[in-house]
C-alpha cells in the first residue's frame, strides 16, 4: 500500500479530526504542512482547485473533506472501527448535522477572544476564498450572543448524550471507542479549548464535557514522519489511481453514467468547482477522475453530501 499521506496545518480543527482518527487506528503517516492560506500550488495539483483543508492523499487517490476521508481510513484500517455497535448511519449523519451547525457559532465566540490578533490578509481570504463572510472580531460581534445560544443548546444535549452513554458504561456516545460523531463534536470543541481561554467553557456549556474531551485528546496523532509537497506530488507521478471497488460504476443515485464529463463543487463554501470524469458513486461518496498536468492520473474522491454533482 502506499503511504498516507495528511496535508493540513496544525491550527485546522478539521484536520484535527483526521490526526485524531490516524491516532485512533495506530496508523503511520506522512504529514504535508500546508499554508493555512492559499496558493497552495503544489496541493492544487492534486486536488483540481478543491480549496479545503484537510485532504489525504494515498499515492495518486486525493480524498477531499473528512465526510470522505474517514471513511477511506475505515477502509484501509477498519478496527478500531469509527462506527461502534452499529452506530454508522446515525453517527454520520448527526455529524455532519453538527459541524454544519457549530461552525460558523464556533468561529463567532473564537474571534470574540483572539479576533484581534488574526492577519488582516487571513480575515480578507477567509471572506474572499472560503466562507463569505467577514470573520474579523468587530463584524462578528452582533452575532455572538446567538452563536453563545446555538452553541449552549447543542453542547446541552451532547452533555446529556455523554451522560447517557456513561451510564451504560461507555466512555463514548455509542461504546468503548470514538465514532465520527464523537470526533465531529471533539474537533469543533477543541478549536475552542485550544485557543480561547478557561473562560469559553462557562461561557457555551461545556461543563460535563471534560472527561470526555480529555479522553480523545490523549488519544494524539499517531506515528509520523515529515514530507514535502514537492515530495507528496512526486508519490502522485508515480502512482495509479486504485481502481473502486466499495462503489458501484452506476451507483449514482441521480442516474450520471461512468465517464460522464462532472464538476463536483462543495454546496456551502469554498464554491470551487472541481472538473473530471465519473468513475463511481453512491448515495454517501462520489470519485472522478482528473488527468492533471502535473501529477497525472487522479481518482479524487468526494462526499456526497454537501457537494453539487452536476453533469459538465
Ligand atoms: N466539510 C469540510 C470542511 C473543511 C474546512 O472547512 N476546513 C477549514 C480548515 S479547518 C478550511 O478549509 N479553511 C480554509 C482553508 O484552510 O483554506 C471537511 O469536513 O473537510
């Protein structure tokens, strides 16, 4: 197998849950520090304009958004498993529903703490490339006593979801191990308890929480060792694309055949939309293929989900 390779940046909560799930699977991989701000040129070989971070590479197979690379880490490494007793359907689900929600609240309280330290040209991208919105402290600032109440409501009933499962003896939402849902809450939480003070807990409700947040956080990153993009685009050359066998090649539930000319475009921000051919699909995931002049043959695998796939 080729190695895994991470490109992301040690701030991104995001890819905080993709470190953490390496960690969980006690797999070794090689870690691509990216700029938490584009160009990113090298990368965007690999990903055909997809601006988000993280993205996993494994050899010339590019999977974009961590709706699609848990699941591919499921696959490569499935124990211990991230959908415990059964739980995949609702722990998916619910975890996408969640980083939808908290995001933008999350990001609200963060700047109200460290808004003032932020890079003029980081809040100018964020509003230009990625969420559309300014993120400075002053604009979010009417905002945040709704973002404190999304927040104090959703951590209020993931205080009692925790609750629940300790009482019947899990130390996680479904058992004795994360699913996606816990890291989904874990990694917004942690942006939080990273970065702002004491306080923020008290100020959203995430009281109760400490036992919880405190086992995932030792669960750490795993074995792994640095890597350049120069080097991370060399593996792609070199690679093929693995041919897809956990979908079907007419399993598109909007009826688009394999070889179909498709843009794939992400349906809440970062709207870039990325060009290929259809190789596979299913309700949950979608891969295309990309020839780039630069790295070659790609399969790039996306998330159903919270992507447009329209026909070119
Ligand atoms: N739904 C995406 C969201 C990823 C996301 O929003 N990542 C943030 C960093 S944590 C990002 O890309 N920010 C803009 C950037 O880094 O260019 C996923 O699950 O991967």
């Amino acid at each position: 197998m080729n190695d895994i390779i991470l490109h992301h940046y040690p701030l991104s909560p995001f890819s905080e849950k993709v470190r953490t799930t390496l960690g969980l699977k006690r797999l070794a991989w090689r870690s691509v520090d990216v700029a938490p701000l584009p160009p990113r040129p090298l990368l965007a070989a690999l990903t055909g304009g997809y601006r988000r971070i993280p993205v996993l590479q494994v050899g010339a197979d590019i999977f974009c958004d961590t709706n699609a690379i848990l699941p591919a880490l499921e696959r490569l490494q499935p124990g211990p498993t991230l959908y415990p007793n059964g739980c995949e359907g609702l722990a998916r689900g619910m975890a996408f529903a969640w980083e939808r929600q908290v995001w933008i609240p999350t990001i609200g309280v963060l700047v109200h703490y460290i808004g003032d330290a932020l890079p003029p040209e980081f809040i100018k991208d964020r509003k230009e490339g990625y969420l559309g919105i300014d993120i400075s402290k002053a604009a979010m600032a009417p905002d945040l006593a709704h973002h404190r109440q999304v927040l104090q409501a959703q951590y209020a009933w993931l205080r009692q979801a925790v609750e629940a499962a300790a009482a019947r003896g899990h130390d996680y939402l479904f058992g004795s191990t994360p699913s996606v849902l816990d890291l989904a809450c874990w990694q917004t939480t942690s942006l939080l308890r990273k970065n702002a003070p004491p306080e923020v807990d008290a100020l959203v409700g995430l009281q109760g929480l400490e036992a919880w947040y405190g086992r995932i956080a030792a669960i750490g990153h795993g074995r792994h060792t640095a890597l350049s993009p120069e080097e991370a685009l060399a593996v792609a050359q070199a690679a093929r694309p693995v041919p897809v066998t956990h979908l079907r090649p007419d399993g598109d539930p909007g009826g688009l055949q394999p070889g179909t000319p498709v843009t794939v475009t992400p349906d809440d921000n970062a709207r870039v939309p990325v060009s290929g051919t259809l190789v596979a699909a299913s309700a949950s995931l979608v891969v295309i293929h990309r020839n780039d002049p630069q790295a070659g043959d790609l399969h790039l695998h996306f998330p159903r989900l919270g992507f447009d796939v329209m026909p070119a």
